[in-house]
C-alpha cells in the first residue's frame, strides 16, 4: 500500500473544503503487570486502593502505582544522560510535536539482533522521502514491537539480567551525524533502549541527549506508520526536575491512499 503525502489538512472541492480524514494510531503499551523495563529499573506495581460502591451510595475506584520513572513506553528527558540539559518538564512544547520519519531497519534487525542504524540508513531515508530531516522525530522501525511483552524475545534473555541484552539500536555514528548534520527534536525505538542491548557506555544516548534530544523508548505501533508523512505527538507526564516520564504517543497521518 502506497501513501500518498498531502502536506495540507483541508482539500479543495469545488467551492468548499473538506477536511482529509485522518489515521490515528496508539503508540505506547498499557502499564500493567506485564511492563517490560530494564533489568534494573522498578516494575510498574499497582494497588487496588478503592473498587466499590461507596456508604453513601455512589461508585468510586481508586489506585496507587510504584514504578521507576524509565519503564514501559516512556521519554528519556536529556538531563537523563546530560549534567544540566532539560529535564521532562523543561521540553518545549513545540519539540514534543513533529513529522516523524521513520527509518527500517526490519530487514537487518532479523538477521541480526544487535543490528545499527548507521548513517547510510539516514541518509537513504533522505533519498527516498525528498525531505531533510531537519525538526523531525526520527524514529527506528526494527519489527521489535510484534515481541512484546515476550521479555526473552524481546530482551534477548529471560531473566532480568542487563550484562546479557540483546537488541537494535542507533549506532554512535549515527547519532554524532544527527547531532553535527541536522536539527531534529528527538528519536524513538521500539526497544528498551536508544543504544543497542550490548552497549555498555550508552554511547548514543549521551551524544543525543547531549544535544538536549530527548529518546522515547519502548514506542509501540512503529509498523503503522507510513515511512515519511505522520505527524508524531508525545506527551509526557510532566514530572518536575524528572530525567524522563511515561509517555502518551500517537501519530496522525492522511487515510489517502493508493
């Protein structure tokens, strides 16, 4: 199926307008018992506070969660891997706001679990959509999302074990090309992680959060996304002085097809 970009959200007819239907698709997984997170990292634990009709008659529930801040679909704000960069709450807005594109790597993810975004799959990504990706959202398209919440499949090891993670990520050369060549808002993932699982110097985090790039990391529904033209929204829970938050993210894009 072919997508067809219409860069304007009203289409002439006649003397009228009508307004393009929109696709909108969920992008962050529920938080519940099942949560992936790293393997050091609080789980996501609710408790059931209140779920009863009340003395005086009427329904009331009520909840209390414990979990880490880095679980389950969040950001990672740049203060995360950046002495003095933002945190969650200091993101402009307009930075949460922005044309994703979205660069697969699918085809080499399935040959090899550790596979990188190198520089070339940025620059073909160029290539291919006629755009820049200049005050994009870029995000990696690597089929991981159809192994959650499997932990094995998705982690590369059943137990809760950081030194044995395996899965794909942007290489440092591609970061350090984003960060010196273009001017983008943030990048995304469907893994835990924006370095790839063996990684032990988090050597992409910390030259894109350095550029005070914020990373969403267990992104869900990558695969529905047209390559270039959705429109990408994340919103996350504004902690203050938080190096990131459980994130809210979706993505529109035009139901005109061919």
């Amino acid at each position: 199926m072919l997508f067809i970009v219409v860069p304007l959200l009203w289409l002439a007819t006649g003397t009228k307008a009508a307004p393009i239907p929109l696709e909108m698709v969920d992008m962050s997984y529920v938080f519940d018992e099942t949560t992936l997170h790293w393997p050091t990292q609080k789980e996501f634990e609710m408790t059931v506070k209140f779920n009863e009709t009340t003395a005086e008659g009427y329904w009331l529930q009520l909840e209390e969660y414990n979990s880490a801040i880095h679980v389950g679909t969040h950001m990672d704000a740049p203060c995360h891997f950046a002495k003095g960069r933002w945190t969650v709450d200091e993101i402009p807005l307009h930075r949460l706001v922005g044309p994703a594109a979205v660069i697969d790597i699918t085809q080499k993810a399935e040959e090899n679990r550790d596979a990188f975004v190198e520089v070339q799959d940025l620059e073909n990504w160029e290539k291919l959509s006629g755009h820049r990706l200049d005050n994009h959202i870029v995000m990696i398209r690597s089929g991981w999302g159809r192994r959650w919440p499997d932990r094995e499949a998705f982690t590369g090891t059943p137990n809760k074990d950081a030194d044995n993670l395996h899965f794909p990520g942007f290489s440092p050369e591609a970061a350090q090309w984003l960060v010196d060549n273009r001017r983008i808002y943030g990048v995304g993932t469907e893994t835990l992680s924006l370095d790839y699982g063996p990684s032990k110097d988090f050597l992409a985090h910390r030259i894109l959060l350095g550029a005070n790039i914020y990373g969403l990391e267990n992104v869900a529904n990558v695969e529905k996304l047209p390559l270039f033209g959705a429109t990408l929204y994340a919103m996350p829970m504004k902690i203050g002085k938080g190096s990131g938050a459980p994130t809210r993210i979706f993505a529109t894009f035009p139901k005109i097809h061919i």
